[in-house]
C-alpha cells in the first residue's frame, strides 16, 4: 500500500508536538515579516542580541563553549550579512535599510496544513511524487528535518564565520596601515621618540589583555564544567571590534600629528586610549561596577613612568600635570554615562567613546581662540543647560508622553444658569438613536459602550452588545422616566433627573471587570504608565497646555541667560582678550564698511566696538598670493567675510529650493544628497580664503543645531513641532535609533573636523584684537572632510544604489561599484583642492606635501632652465596623483568595512590622517 494511503499508526508524545509546530509554522498570517527565529532558514537573515548566560568576573560564557571575539561583550552581536543601517549608519549609502527585512517565508497552498487530517474540512490534496521520493530518501538515510536542517544552518555559520574574519581582517589591516605610514612621516619621528615609554607601554598594556582574553574565558569554561572542545573558545559568526579599534587608536594618531601645535596631546590621548578599553578585557572588572579601580591603576601606568623616568617625564614643558591624567579615568566614564543618559541608544559604544575622548580633549587642550569659543559652547552651555533645565525638561517630556484623553475632563456645574440648563435639557429631548437611552444630566448614551469608572477618576468607554429586546425593570422605582409620556413631573427651576444606566447587556462575565481594568481585550495584562507619567493624570487639558508654556519659557530664560551671561563671559576673558563679545562681533564682520566706522568713531563707542585697522602697505600680502591680496587691500576682511556669508546663505537658499521641487519626484536617500552637495559648494572654495572664521561659522552653527534638537527632543512650544515637521521628511534608521536625529549633526561634524584639528596643527598671527585669528598657511587637510562627506559619500549613495550589482565578499549593503565611485569622487575633490591652492597663491604648511615641494616650480627661462621646471612639475603631479589615489582608496575601504560607528564622523578622520600622513 503506498506510504500515503496507510492508516496512521500510534503517535507519541514527540509526534503529536511535531504535529503541532509543523501546523504552526504553515499558519497563515497577515504579517509576513513577523517570524518567530526558528522559521527563519538561514541564521544571516535574523538579528540576535546575544546575552551572556552567566557573569563571573564580568565574563559571560555558556556551559559547554564559550564565544569570544574582539567587541566587548557590552554591546550586541549580529548575525546578518552587515550590521543594519540604524545602527551603525553605513548601510544607507547603498541600499535603503528595509532592503535588509528577511523575504516572507514560501507558503504553501492553503489546504496543506495537515499531515493525515484536515483542519477545514475537506480533504488534503496528496503530496507530489517528488516530495515523496524526497522523503523517502531521508529516512532510508535516517535524515531527519532537524538534522537536515541543522547541518544546513552550520554550513551557513561556517560561510558567515569565514566571510565577518576577512572583513575584519581588511579593517584591522587598514588601521596597522595607517599606523605603518604615521610612524614613516618625517615630522611625527621626533614625537615617537619622545613619547616612546609612554607608547610602548600603551601598546604592551593593549596587546596583553587582548591575548589574555581568549585564556580568560577558556579558564572559566575549565572551572565551571568539563567543555566538549579542547579549546573551548569560538569566534562568532558575527563580531564588531570598532569598540576595541577606533576609541584607542585614532586618538593617538590623531595627537601625533596635531602635536607640533599641541605639545600636550600625545600623553593625554595615550592615557585616554586606555581609558577606552572595553571593560570585558580588564581583568578585575565587573559589569555593574561603574569604575573599575583594575582599569583605573592601569591608565596611570603612563603617569608612573613620567615621574620615574625624568627624561620622558609628562609635565616636562608642557600644560598638563600629571596629577590631572591620573583623574582622566573618572572623568571619562562619567562623561560616557552622562552622553549616554542623554542620548541613550542614538550612539553606538565607539561612538560614546571617541565622543567623551573628543570633548576632554577641547576641555584640557583648548587654547586658540575658535577652540575656546567652542569649548565654552559645548562645555559651559552643555553643562548650564543640565543642571539648570534638566529636569524640567524631563517633565515637558512627560507632560508630551500623556495622551490627551487621559487627562481630566472638568464635569457641568450644577450651579450653572438657568438658560444653560434649559438649552441643555431641550437638546437631550432629541429622538434618540436606536439603542440608547438617556443617561445622566439628560445626555443621551449609546447602549452599545458602557462608561467604567477607574481609580484614578477617569472613564472609559468599553464597548458591549446590548440585546434585542431590553429587560423589563423588577420594580416601578427602577424604571427611567421617560420624557415621551406624562410621567414627568419636575421642575425647570429643579436639577434635570438623574437616570440610571441601562442594565442587562452583553457580555456578561464574572470577570469582566477585572478583564477590563488590568488585561486588554485579548486577555494580555496592560502596560501600566510610568510614575512620572500619571502624575500629570490629575490635570485637565488647559492646565497641561499652561504648564507646558511655563516648561518652554523656563527653559528659553535659561539659554539666553546661558548665552548671554555665562558664555559671554568666559568668552570676553580667554577668547577676546577682555574685549565686550558682541562689540568684537560687529567689528569683525562690519568693520570695514566706510558708513559703519563713521557712525561708531562719531558715538565714541571705539572702546566697545572693535575696529580693524586699516593697512598701510600691501607688499607683504602680494607675496602670499592673489587671493589674499584681494581679500586685504581690495575688499577688506571684514567685507570679505560678508560677501563669505552672502553667499552661504545663496547656497543655502537654493539647495532648499532644489530639495523642496524633488521631494514629489526622488526618494528621501536622493533628497538627503542635496544637502551634502550643499556643504562641498559652500566650503570647498571659501574655507583657503579665510579658515578661521569658517571654523567660528561651523562651531555656532553645531552648538545651535544641539539647541534646535534639544528643543525639538523636549517637545516644548513654539518651536518643537516646526523643527519635527521640517525634519521628517528626511530622517532615515540612523536617526529613528533614538530621540536624537543624528544626520544634519554628524553631516556638520563631519566637515568640521577636519578644519578643526587642522588648524590646531598651525601657527596663527594677527595684531591687536584679531591677536590668533589669521593663519599665514594653508593645508590640503583642511577640506578631506568637506571632501569625503559631501563628495564621496553621496557618490557612493547615488551610484551604489543605482549600479551596484556587485556586492563585497563579506556582503552587506555595500558594493564594490559603490566604493569605486567613494574613491573616485574624494580623488577628484583632492585634486580639485591642490589646483586651488596652486592657483590661489597660497603659503602651503610644511608638513602639508614637503613644504617647497608643493610651491609653484620657478621657472627660468627657456632652454635647460625650462626644461628643468617642467620635469620638476611633472614629477610633483605624478607624486601628488599617487598619493591621492592611496588616501582615496584607505578611506574608501574604511567606509566599506566600518560598521560600528557613523560613516560621516570616522571615515573623515581617518581621510585626514592620510593626507595629513602622506603630505597631499
């Protein structure tokens, strides 16, 4: 008899639950995204937030095996082809993030649901020959669905092992790269030399605990339970080591070559890489210990070694004591856990990270005057803004989280006038609909939803099925009056009568008030609303809208009083060398209009608005090029950086304009583009022309896209809902990850940086009140970040999404059309930025491309002399070309294999560590 055709025999216990799940894997649903994780085939198609199933010493391991891998076990570890775009933000350059949803799982036809019954009643359609002789095969091979499938799903681990090592395998080579070509650079040499202890030591502490990791947990494993394995140690299928990379790392390079600037940075940012360890790593440390006093001993190891060896000691000429880095260990985690409190999952771990070491470091190292500008900002606006609104910004929070049927409803008066009474009793003599009745105060209420009472004293309406034909009352006392018969005896003078409600409806359930009170309509128990939720309950709709305009204005006292108290002063004392903020302002931008210094000489108001002085002779600047001679003795730099700000705001003007006209047509990824290439015409050309005040314009600018948010975060009026709503429309997962939208931030940081740290590398001049405001050099490094957010990031986007067809081995959403299009794109604004500088005549830094190197080639005549400056220009081309196209292609590979931090803020930095490297 065939197999299909015999009775079924006996079935077990195992059977029937195999039954089961296999009917409840074949169910239908409207959801075809909602997948429990075992339905899913592959483990690449699921996101899985691992969890250590025990901590001792603060090491999570299971029984049996233990999984190791670079990351701290802190953060979550995925198991898809690339991490998703909202959390790392470097999946929406190529594909949009839904691209990474699993497929809906195949469904078959809706009659085979069963084995050998039917659940709708008709009978199952056989099974074709194919399916049979399939599993007639498995079990003449004793192969089970499971064992089928769990060898499957371990081939695929294997594959996703093989492909997560090499991906980052290229991202650790890339770093040792970048390491290889900092120590090769001639003016980073002497910094290497002098801080050698201090290095090596930042190295052995690095390169021990990442060795004695793997031993830690393997220990463990030995000491809880006999493991299967020799070596009880496995590398995850998926792992990201940025939290053990960049915060350590880029910071040191980083502070090697701001150092000729900044003699100070190398030691601090070497203590602070061992403060940015991931605390898995430390032996000692446990995860509910906010300090670790382990970790703590091992980042002043570098201060032991400057106290015992005077030749290498850290306070030798420098600013920083040594007692100020032992405390840079407590500063750096409080600082981590307050940003992390502030902006809870919108950053990753790196991110907080080299977010925390950025800030000490403005806090310790700030001394030009943009950086003091910027550090009051962020630093005494930040901290004024927390300690004066913090709270009650949280309760604005709260107030907004309450929806407005939860708040008090203020009930009739029945005291109320004569006429409104009357109004109100003639409007409820209106026929009722069909089956209601009148309620209290004469209201009429339908008999389908029935009025419960809670404790808090609010009502809600529960619906119910009222019956055909409604009880007769057990006594003529029960019965309602009705305003159709002659019943009604009472006076207009009198209150209206209360009328009891209807009785008798369906459902009736012995627990149906609890059901109603403490569960939903499916039997799940209700979320209860948080404490400093249901304190606002008791408050009506006015009251909550009044208290909300007296959160706004409290907090709009507190900023200007920020601004114009507390920041003002700082910044008069260390920035202006006592001059009055705003005075200094108005000079600076106006000062050399012929209308504006008549009227201030003529108000004797010299001492409090800054004039610039007027210059005598223009021979000096003749010699840094045409440009600056334009700049300073035709239009003046105080007009120079009006007509600097007219134009920004042209661009501005115009690039919204072109976004509003494609919002109809384009995606959002194509609209959000618009903005980056935004940011290359506003700053690609103006910032050789005056660098310093395009670094003030873009350190106002960040501190009021930080107020804007915290604004729009709080939900305080007038302004929240216009920032939301002008924001929407171009948000993406990145900033959906939590309450602060991260793009337009990190699109400005991106570009700014760069200038910043720039800059800090540089000397400065200037006289009299613009005393640190000039920079007699340029450098190529100033614009990578202009260059490799506003060009090659949105060539990658705009290509990639379009042309990328062929993916990396390590899969994700990243192409290797993509990449190409980065590289070509940040090769072309490279060089597009050499010919600028060349052109304009500037004065190149030394440590920009060899100093005379990149200068314009005397030439000599004709003859030899000619010849001569035409092969030494052709070999600087080719020289310049080549190390181009190296920067172009690290940083292009960094943002192909970077998923554990923002694409907009890392690759920048790592794009101007090449070229600040290489001498571009």
């Amino acid at each position: 008899m065939p197999e299909h055709l015999q009775p079924p025999g006996p079935s077990t216990k195992s059977d029937v639950e195999g039954d089961r799940e296999h009917l409840r894997i074949r169910s239908r649903t409207p959801k075809p995204y909602r997948r429990q994780n075992f339905e899913l085939l592959e483990p690449s198609d699921r996101v899985v937030y691992s969890a250590s199933t025990a901590h001792v010493d603060g090491l999570g391991a299971d029984i049996d095996s233990v999984q190791a891998s670079s990351y701290a076990l802190d953060g979550p570890s995925y198991t898809k082809d690339s991490t998703p775009a909202s959390e790392s933000g470097t999946e929406a350059d190529d594909e949009h993030f839904l691209k990474g949803l699993p497929a809906p799982k195949a469904r078959l036809h809706k009659g085979l649901r069963g084995k050998n019954e039917s659940l709708s009643g008709s009978s199952t359609p056989l099974l074709s020959p194919a399916i049979l002789e399939e599993e007639g095969r498995r079990k003449s091979l004793g192969l089970s669905h499971g064992v089928f499938e769990r060898d499957k799903r371990g081939a695929a681990e294997k594959s996703r092992r093989r492909k997560e090592l090499i991906r980052r395998a290229a991202e650790v080579l890339l770093l040792a790269c970048q390491g290889g070509l900092l120590a090769s650079n001639r003016d980073v040499q002497p910094f290497l030399r002098s801080y050698r202890r201090e290095l090596f030591t930042l190295s052995s502490v690095f390169a021990a605990l990442v060795a004695v990791y793997p031993l830690r947990l393997a220990s463990w494993a030995y000491r809880h339970k006999s493991p299967a394995d020799l070596i009880p140690v496995c590398i995850p299928a998926s792992f990201d080591p940025a939290p053990l990379l960049y915060p350590p790392l880029i910071p040191v390079f980083v502070s090697l070559l701001v150092a000729q600037g900044v003699k100070s940075a190398v030691p601090l940012n070497v203590v602070l890489s061992i403060c940015a360890l991931p605390r898995p790593l430390i032996p000692g440390a446990r995860y509910w210990e906010v300090y670790s006093n382990a970790h703590w001993l091992l980042s002043c190891i570098p201060c032991f070694l400057g106290s015992y060896f005077p030749a290498t000691q850290l306070s030798g000429g420098q600013d920083i004591s040594p007692e100020v880095l032992v405390l840079l260990y407590p500063l750096h985690q409080t600082l981590c856990l307050l940003l992390q409190h502030l902006t809870t999952t919108s950053l990753l771990i790196a991110e907080l990270q080299l977010l925390s070491a950025a800030l000490i470091n403005l806090l310790l190292l700030a001394y030009s005057p943009q950086a003091v500008i910027l550090k009051a900002v962020l630093w005494g606006g930040g901290l004024s803004l927390i300690i004066f609104c913090g709270q009650v910004i949280q309760w604005a929070i709260s107030l907004a989280r309450v929806p407005k049927w939860r708040f008090r409803r203020i009930p009739l008066s029945p005291k109320s006038g004569f006429t409104s009474r009357l109004l109100k009793h003639l409007w409820s003599l209106r026929q009722p609909r069909h089956g209601t009745v009148l309620g209290d105060n004469g209201s009429s209420s339908d008999s389908g939803n029935s009025t419960d009472e809670h404790p808090d004293g609010q009502q809600s309406i529960s619906p119910r099925l009222s019956l055909k034909k409604p009880a007769r009352p057990d006594s003529d006392h029960d019965m309602p009056p009705s305003p159709l018969t002659n019943d009604v005896r009472f006076s207009l003078l009198d209150p209206l009568p209360q009328i009891s409600p209807r009785r008798h409806t369906l459902p009736v359930a012995h627990n149906l008030g609890n059901r109603l009170k403490g569960e939903t309509s499916s039997g799940r128990r209700k979320r209860s609303a948080s404490f400093s939720v249901q304190a606002f309950f008791s408050l009506t709709p006015a009251q909550a809208a009044l208290r909300r305009w007296l959160y706004a204005c409290w907090v709009y006292v507190c900023v200007f009083a920020t601004i114009f108290i507390g920041i003002r002063e700082y910044v008069k004392q260390y920035a202006f060398q006592g001059y009055e903020p705003i005075g200094w302002a108005l000079g600076y931008l106006f000062g050399d209009l012929p209308r504006f210094r008549f009227e201030v000489v003529q108000a004797n108001l010299e001492r409090w608005i800054c004039l610039p002085a007027r210059l005598e002779s223009s021979a000096d600047v003749c010699s840094t090029g045409w440009v600056q001679h334009v700049r300073i003795t035709s239009l003046g730099e105080a007009n120079t950086r009006l007509v600097l700000s007219a134009y920004w705001l042209a661009v501005i003007v115009v690039g919204l304009a072109i976004v509003f006209r494609l919002s109809p047509i384009y995606e959002v990824d194509t609209r959000r583009k618009v903005f980056h290439f935004m940011m290359v015409a506003m700053f690609l050309p103006t910032i050789f022309v005056d660098p310093a005040y395009v670094a003030l314009a873009l350190s106002l600018v960040l501190a009021i896209f930080l107020l804007l948010d915290l604004l729009r975060t709080s939900q305080l009026p007038p302004l929240s809902k216009p920032i939301a709503s002008f924001l929407t429309p171009y948000v993406d997962g990145r900033d959906l990850r939590g309450p602060v939208v991260i793009s337009h931030i990190f699109l400005l940081i991106g570009c700014a940086i760069p200038l910043w740290l720039s800059l800090a590398a540089l000397p400065r001049t200037g006289s009299d009140t613009l005393l640190g405001w000039e920079v007699p050099t340029r450098d190529v490094s100033m614009v990578s970040g202009v260059v490799c957010v506003g060009l090659g990031d949105a060539a990658a986007s705009l290509i990639g999404r379009r042309w990328g067809h062929r993916k990396w081995l390590w899969g994700g959403g990243k192409s290797v059309e993509g990449s190409l299009a980065f590289a070509t794109a940040v090769f072309v604004g490279l060089m597009a930025a050499n010919v600028w500088l060349r052109v304009g005549g500037w004065v190149l830094s030394p440590d920009g491309g060899g100093g005379s190197v990149l200068g314009p080639a005397p030439v000599v005549g004709t003859g030899i002399g000619g010849l001569l400056a035409g092969l030494w220009s052709w070999l600087w081309w080719s020289t310049s070309v080549q190390k181009t196209a190296l920067c172009a292609s690290m940083a292009s590979l960094t943002e192909a294999v970077l998923t554990g931090g923002n694409d907009n803020v890392v690759v920048p930095v790592v794009l101007w560590t090449c070229v600040k490297t290489m001498g571009v």
